[in-house]
C-alpha cells in the first residue's frame, strides 16, 4: 500500500515539474512524446505486474480442469466398456440359447420317447399345375400335384407334441418345399423324428402310414364299396364318388368311356382283400382296384372275347348279372348259356337284379312299380344287355360268361328247397315249377 503511495506521489511530482516547465517554457515537444512514452511503459509495466497472477491463476485452473476431465473420462470409459462387455456376453448367451433350443427341436434331442397319430385329411391338399422339365432343364410339359396346407400340418404336430417352435418348422418347410412332398392319410409318428423324418413319414407309402385291410365280396356293386371303404376310414364315400367320374385312369378298357359320370367305373373294381392307407387319396384307392382288374384280366381272355364277338365291356355286363344270380359256382356256366340263347334270340333277360340296380338302398324282390318302370335297366321290358355292368363280379362269373355251357335253356328258377337254380327249355316247363315254390 505504501508503495502505491509513493508511485501516486511521483507521478503528481513528475506532472508539476512537467507544468513548471511548460509555464517557463523550457519543456520541449520531444521531451513531452518521450515522457509519455515513458509514462506508458511504466503503467503497462504496473498493470502486467498486477495481471500475472491473475492469468497464473487461470492457466493453474486450466491444467486442474484438464486434469480432472481425463481421470473423469478414463473412468467412464472404462466403466462403459466393462458394460458393453457384459451386454456382448449377455446376448451371446441368450442366442446361444436359442439356437441350442431350436436345434434340440429340429433334431430331436432330448425329447421324450413317445408315439402320436397324426392326420393329414384331403381336405388339407390342394391340386395345382407345374412344369415338368428334362435332364438339361427343357420344359417337357405339365403335370398335377397336391400341395398341403402347412399351416394345418404344423398345428397337428404341435398339438401331438412332436414339435416345440411352429415357425421354426414352418421355416424349413418352406425352404425344403415338404409341402409338395406330403400326402393324405393317417401317421403314426415318433417323438425321435427330426424334423426331415417327419417330412419323410408322412408320405403315402412310409411305413408309419395306418393300414388297414379290406375285404371286398364278389357282386358289390360300386356303391356298396364305396360305402365300406368309409366306413374303414380310406376315404369318403363323396370323394370317392368324385374320383370315379372325373379322374382319368390309363388303362386301356376305359378309352371308350367318357369322364363325368361315376358308372364308368362299375363292374372293374375287382373284388378283393386289399390293404389301404388310412384316409389315403380316394383316385389311388381306386387305382388299386382298377390295376388287380388288369392284372386278372389278361391276354387270353383278352383272345376269348374276340372268339365270341363281344367286347370286354359286354362280357363284364354277362358276368355282373351270373355274379348276382348265381347260387353256386356249378350253375354260373348254365345261367351264362342262359343268357347267350336269350340275347341271340332277341328276348329280354328278364333277370330282376337289373332293375333291382338303380335302386341300391332295397331290399328283397322289386316292386310291381319297380318291374314297370320303363328303364333301360328293367329287363323285363328291354332286350339286351343293361346300359353298364350291375356289380363288381369275381373271376369265376368272369370265366364263366368267357366259356358258357352250350344248352338249350332259355329259363332258370330258383329251387327254395336246395337253394339252387333249375333250368328249362320252354317256358311252360318253367311256368310249371315256378309254381311249386313259395318265393314268398
């Protein structure tokens, strides 16, 4: 403070000598420029003087700052890098995670040992059009296909148990096109499938598909077949029915029949103990059928029909109705000649289990409205042979409309006594046995 003092005290001293000089006129203008010169450096001297601690001060603090923001920076960084490290492992466990579950579920591991039954009905399965392509990927052509709904597929298996996660499934379904590769029926499956043995399981064929075994008699008709084949669970009778009209079977004994009408089909469903897939497609169910049919029938009937001028749809038409009146395999023959001597003599059959035909859910002997139909069915009324066979005949009928007795008989009658067939030449022998019985 005094030292300030005395710094005042001369500048008031220096500034009355400067007006001393000016009043005496000694002071020159030069001397006054350098004494302000001098002045300035003086005070910027003083004024620096009372600054330096100031920005010592500051450029202390700022060292300080700098200093502490970089230890508070070391740790923040370190702690979050600790923090992401945790974070990587915590996802990487929990994908882990995933994927071992999705792979445990694809593969089967460490599932339970069990059996489920699954079905795939036809309902499930669409047909749909693709292209058919050579070895060096020419198109060729077309072809059908059934195509299922996996979504319906992947509910069931679900529902049994056999998967865990259905968009997993669902997933490999649609890059391993199994929906193409599915087929209708029902499946007994294994906890143990992955899920490409799944795929490989429930196709028609695989050895988990259900069975079962089906007897059909001799003299079914269509109808009558139909009926027992859903009532095993093969397929309904409906599609069925749609199948035999419309599906086009390749073989040769059904060129000249035209799609649309279920008939077509009657008298080639061979008759036979048959092992079907349960709930299967209802054209391959009939398919089996048609294909023994082939087999039975072969070349040298094939001969025998040319020998007796008949085609191999009249013969089945003959065989159908010795099928249906034939009460022992001794009498299929004579009824067969029966049958020939009425048609080359022009007169009608007069076999009631033709009209009988068109009406499947009777019972017993037709009705007088029946027999007075005007039907090409009736053959009382009409000569001929019947519009289509009237069952599924066995070989026997079969062989016996290919070689018939050589008789005169144009009658036959049922003897209710022994339950067989007698056979007459005129219709008086007939009329006279006839009434002897009581068919009552």
């Amino acid at each position: 403070m005094a030292e300030d003092i005395d710094k005042i005290n001369q500048i008031f001293r220096m500034q009355d000598e400067k007006s001393a000089k000016e009043k005496t006129g000694h002071i020159k203008p030069d001397d006054l420029q350098e004494y302000d010169m001098s002045q300035r450096k003086k005070n910027k001297r003083v004024k620096k003087a009372k600054n330096e601690p100031d920005e010592q001060a500051k450029s202390d603090k700022k060292k300080e700052d700098k200093h502490i923001q970089k230890n508070t920076y070391r740790r923040t960084g370190c702690m979050g890098g600790i923090m992401y490290f945790v974070f990587v492992i915590c996802v990487s466990v929990v994908l882990a995670c995933v994927a071992w579950m999705a792979a445990s579920d694809a593969l089967a591991l460490n599932k339970p040992q069990f059996e489920a039954t699954v079905t795939l009905p036809t309902e499930i399965f669409k047909s749909e059009t693709v292209d058919t392509f050579d070895e060096d990927g020419n198109k060729t052509g077309t072809k059908r296909i059934s195509v299922a709904d996996i979504d319906y597929v992947t509910d069931q298996l679900k529902e049994a148990g056999l998967i865990e996660y259905k968009w997993l499934f669902n997933f490999f379904c649609n890059i391993s096109h199994a929906d193409k590769k599915l087929s209708p029926g029902e499946y007994e499956l294994k906890s143990s499938y992955d899920y490409r043995a799944l795929i490989t399981h429930m196709r028609a064929g695989s050895d988990s598909a259900l069975t079962v075994d089906v007897t059909i008699p001799e003299g079914f008709t269509m109808h009558q077949i139909f009926k027992r084949l859903e009532e095993n669970k093969v397929c309904s009778y409906e599609d069925l029915m749609a199948a035999a009209a419309d599906y086009k079977y390749n073989y040769n004994f059904l060129e000249n029949k035209e799609q649309g009408d279920a008939s077509r089909l009657e008298g080639f469903l061979f008759p036979e103990t048959y092992q079907f897939y349960v709930d299967m497609q209802a054209s391959s169910a009939i398919n089996k059928f048609l294909d023994v049919f082939y087999m039975k029938f072969d070349d040298e009937m094939t001969n025998r029909c040319n020998n007796l001028g008949m085609s191999m749809d009249d013969i089945i038409k003959i065989a159908s109705m010795i099928e249906k009146e034939a009460a022992s395999d001794d009498e299929r023959t004579y009824i067969a000649s029966v049958i020939y001597n009425r048609l080359n003599a022009g007169m009608p059959l007069g076999i009631d289990a033709t009209t009988l035909y068109e009406y499947p859910e009777h019972e017993g002997a037709p009705t007088a409205e029946m027999l007075e139909k005007d039907s090409p069915y009736n053959s009382r009324i009409h000569a001929g042979l019947p519009p289509t066979p009237i069952c599924n005949p066995g070989l026997p009928s079969i062989l016996a409309a290919l070689q018939p007795e050589e008789t005169n008989y144009y009658y036959y009658a049922l003897d209710t006594e022994t339950g067989t067939h007698r056979f007459f030449e005129t219709e008086g022998e007939h009329s006279a046995f006839v009434a002897t019985q009581n068919y009552e």
